[in-house]
C-alpha cells in the first residue's frame, strides 16, 4: 500500500538531487537505478539534438508488458527543475518538511508528481505480473528549457507510439490554485517568434530624415494590445506577451533596427498562420514606415516549432474511468480546468491522438522561492494513478 512514509523519502530523494535543465544526468542515474533496484525494468535513453543547441539529453523510459493484448497507458513526467533563484529561507535540495508540506526545488513542479507515478508503477508490479496491455512511463529531460526536447525526442524516436491514454502529473491543482483534487482536460499552445524592423539612420537631432526601427517596433507592440483574439468554450482566448525588446541607435542616432520578441499563447483554431496574420493586421493599424520581417523560433524539428492547443472530452470513457479513481480515493468529485500555459502535455495531447488528464499535487510557488508540495495530495496521486491502472489493465 503506497503510504506517507514511503512518498516521503523518495520525494526527499529527488529534492535533494540537483537537476536544473540541461543538468538531468545525476537524478536520470538515481530513477533508472530506482527502479531496477525495485525490480522494474528500467533504461536510459541518450538524445542529442543537433539543429539548435547541441545539447547530449537523457530520459528514463520505463515499459512495463502485461503479456495480453489491451490499453497503452503513457505516463509522463519530467525530472528536471527551472534554475535556482535567489530568495529561499529554507535548504532549497533537502526537502525540508513542515507539517503537510515539503519544500524545496522542483517539490510541486514536479518532483511531486514523478515520485507518484513511481510508486504507483512499484505497487502495480509488485501486485500485478499478468494483465491486459502495456504501460510506458517515462521521466523526461528539459522540460522547463527549450523545446520540451526530451518528449520530443522520445516521439520522434517511436518510443512513445501507439498510446490509447496518457497521464502527465504536473501539479494540476498547484498550477491552478484550486483545491486538491483538480483534473486538466485541455491547455492552450503557443509559440515563441520575433518581429525585426528595418528602418533607416540618421542624426538624433533630425529624426525624421530617418527611419526609426524603434519608434515603429513600439507602435506595432501598441498595436498588439488591440489584437481580436479568438475564443474557445474551455481554454479562454489566447494572448501575446512581449517578452523583450532591442534596439539601439548608438549616442545620437535613429536606430535602423529593432526586434521586438513575443511568446503568444494559441486556443483550439489558431496556429503558426493565424498568429502571422494577426501580427500583419497589427503593423497595418501602426501605419509605420519600416520593412518588417516576421521569424518564428528556430527548432529541432518540424512538430516541435509551437505547442499545439487541445482539449479532451469528459465523457470520454477513459477520462470518466480516471475520475471515478478519483472519487474512489478522495471521496469528492475533481474539479475540472484548463491549463493556461504549455508544457510537455501539449505534444502528447496534440501529436499521439489519444486523450490525456493532466493531474497531481497541491503546493505553491512553482518556479518561485520556497517552492513546496502538499505530502497528502502526493500519496493520493499515486494512489489514484494506481487505481486507474487497476480499473483499465487488470482482469
């Protein structure tokens, strides 16, 4: 039986092993090694991705075969933690615990929720040798970096096929602020892009016999603000965010180049094209004199350019079946939302044709100081993932 003591330690265990994106290498070591040391077959699997950052990644992917046909349940969590940031009262990589709470970096988002989902898949070995279908869990790299290049990469590869459901454990009800138990059935996409100006140089005292890059790069972000979005039943409305601005026209002239950067969130509809095309219809309201040219961020690859937006139905008949384990656990409905950002969950619910539930633990400050998980809402997430392996794979 999954218990408080058992989630504890290892949640303990994954805190208190640094692991920054890009810097995955040690806490990959530790979950292979876990697992193997609990009788799971476990393997790393090496990427490099080649077109961008020349970064060397590694996974842990886990598949477990019940030796019948039946259901492919993907599980999917990343091990990795966004950088350590100045702030903290407490030891950041201890797991310093505090009644019901256990801090520390990456605690909620989500060392949480990977600590639940290998427990559960400990449990389920250890009481199921036989059963119908096949389980692939994998605890992914670089999920908070660029790319989300550790799923990607598993896609791309083919180890991650074939997939009738998949459960990722971010912290839903972390990331919503609304009381455990909180399902996610959908999330907005988005992309990041650039817009560059060209303008022409001149003398700062005779601005316009030139053409100012900046001036036009700041009407058009004006301009943004005024964007029709379109809305969806579930996901709200998407929105541009402008991430950063450059230009510089030296000492004392009119600068002849600008680059205004934007990451903009996408709802259900919307795509690489719509978004140019708002981006178009902006720059004709601004009225500016400048060229412009409109780049989207370069990629590994063609599927990973955006996050695809998506959502999935409540009467689909393996998102009631992970309800009701809910229910069977927590003795209370969950409630149902949407995720307003991105994440790893958007290739699995965009790219593998399948329906996925986003759900795990409560907890605050995700990617902020003294960052901590609910104890409680972690056991019951593992014990919940268990039970819908239970509900799905067994006899």
């Amino acid at each position: 039986m999954i218990n408080k003591n058992e989630t504890l330690d290892l949640l303990k265990s994954l805190i208190s092993i640094p692991s920054p994106y890009f810097e995955e290498d040690k806490i990959m070591d530790f979950v292979v090694n876990w697992f193997k040391g609990n009788k799971i077959e476990a393997k790393l699997h090496e990427y490099h991705e080649n077109k961008v950052t020349d970064f060397h990644g590694k996974n842990v992917v886990v598949e477990i075969d019940g030796g019948e046909p039946g259901l492919t349940v993907c599980i999917n969590g990343h091990l990795d933690t966004v950088k350590l940031c100045n702030g903290w009262t407490v030891e950041p990589y201890v797991g310093v615990v505090e009644g019901d709470k256990i801090y520390g970096v990456g605690a909620l988002d989500m060392k949480s929720g990977c600590a639940a989902t290998m427990l559960a898949l400990k449990e389920f070995k250890e009481n199921h040798e036989k059963f119908k279908g096949k389980i692939i869990a994998s605890y992914v790299s670089v999920e908070e970096g660029p790319y989300g290049m550790g799923t990607n990469a598993l896609i791309e590869e083919g180890y991650i096929k074939d997939v009738d459901f998949s459960i990722v454990t971010e912290p839903s009800a972390g990331f919503t602020g609304k009381p455990f138990p909180v399902i996610c059935l959908g999330a907005r996409g988005g992309y990041g892009l650039e817009i560059e100006f060209f303008g022409k140089s001149a003398h700062a005292a005779l601005p316009k016999s030139g053409k100012s890059a900046s001036l036009d790069a700041a009407k058009v972000v004006c301009e943004l603000e005024n964007v029709e979005y379109k809305e969806d039943e579930h996901l709200g409305t998407g929105v541009a965010c402008v991430v950063a601005i450059e230009s510089d026209g030296g000492a004392c002239s009119v600068p002849d180049y600008a680059k205004v950067k934007l990451f903009w969130h996408i709802v259900v509809g919307e795509n690489e094209q719509t978004i140019e095309d708002d981006i178009v219809k902006a720059i004709e309201r601004a009225n500016i004199q400048c060229t412009y040219k409109i780049n989207f961020r370069e990629a590994p690859s063609e599927d990973s350019k955006g996050f695809m937006p998506y959502t999935v139905s409540e009467e689909n008949p393996l998102v009631k079946t992970f309800m009701n384990s809910v229910v069977q656990v927590c003795k209370e409905k969950p409630k149902i939302e949407y995720f307003q950002s991105i994440g790893d969950f958007n290739y699995l619910g965009s790219r593998l044709n399948a329906p996925i539930v986003i759900f795990g633990a409560e907890g605050e400050n995700f990617h902020g100081v003294d960052e901590y998980a609910t104890i409680s809402s972690t056991v019951k997430t593992s014990q919940i993932v268990y039970d819908f392996l239970v509900k799905t794979l067994t006899y």
